[in-house]
C-alpha cells in the first residue's frame, strides 16, 4: 500500500487536501479475464470494489478505533487491468486539514479485498500486495 499524501487542493489552494492510495492484487490471468469481461458468478467485481471503497473512506473513522472523522469531498476509486493484476487507486479529496491518508487507506483496502473476496472461489493463488 502506497500513499501519496497531498496538502493542497486540485486548485493549488489550503482549503482541501487529497491523498491517494494504491495496492495491488495478482491473480492468474484466466481470473484478471473474468473479471475483466464481467463473467465471474459472484457479479460485477470492480463496481462492487468501487462502492466498498467509498463506503471505507466514508467510514474510516468508524472502522479505525483512533481515527477522526473528516469532511470527505470526494473518493474515486480506479482500476488499472494488467494480464494478472489489478492495481486499485483510492483518490480522497478531504475539507479536513488532518489524517486524510486514513479514508484512503481504508478506501484502496476495502476494495482489493472485495475483489479478493469476489475472486476467492475462483482462484486461491491472489496475492494483495507489491
């Protein structure tokens, strides 16, 4: 899990901050297909990652004993397809000048794990990670 923690808005001005996180899960090229032609038996795979990792930066505080809850602007969550990848990017825009790594953590992880979740019957080699 990477993140890249920006202290300023699209705009280039103090009054939001965005981080955006990143992870990758690798899985065998027949289950990146499958998800990628929308044919696996569970459903759409990537727009219910998209959904759990907007309800985890919606939640973060909740789900993170310490964490405070922010103001989230915006999350947006994408996916770059690779044969055996796919690499999830949690982008959160917050009107909170503190810990807005935490909704995008939480955001990048709630969906490579739904996609883990989603695949797991499928293909039992996944690796979250680098």
């Amino acid at each position: 899990m990477v993140v890249d923690d920006d202290r300023t808005n699209p705009t280039g001005d103090r009054s939001g901050y965005r981080a955006v996180a990143r992870s990758r899960i690798t899985m065998l090229e027949q289950t990146a297909s499958s998800v990628a032609a929308n044919s696996l038996k569970k459903g759409d795979v990537l727009g219910t990652a998209r959904f759990a990792g907007v309800q985890a930066a919606k939640n973060a505080a909740s789900l993170l004993p310490i964490s405070t809850s922010l103001l989230v602007r915006s999350t947006t969550i994408e996916f770059d397809l690779g044969h055996d990848t796919i690499d999830v990017e949690a982008v959160v825009d917050c009107l909170d000048a503190h810990a807005v790594e935490m909704p995008a953590f939480s955001a990048a992880t709630a969906a490579v794990l739904t996609i883990y979740d989603m695949c797991k019957s499928a293909d039992h080699t996944m690796i979250i990670g680098p």
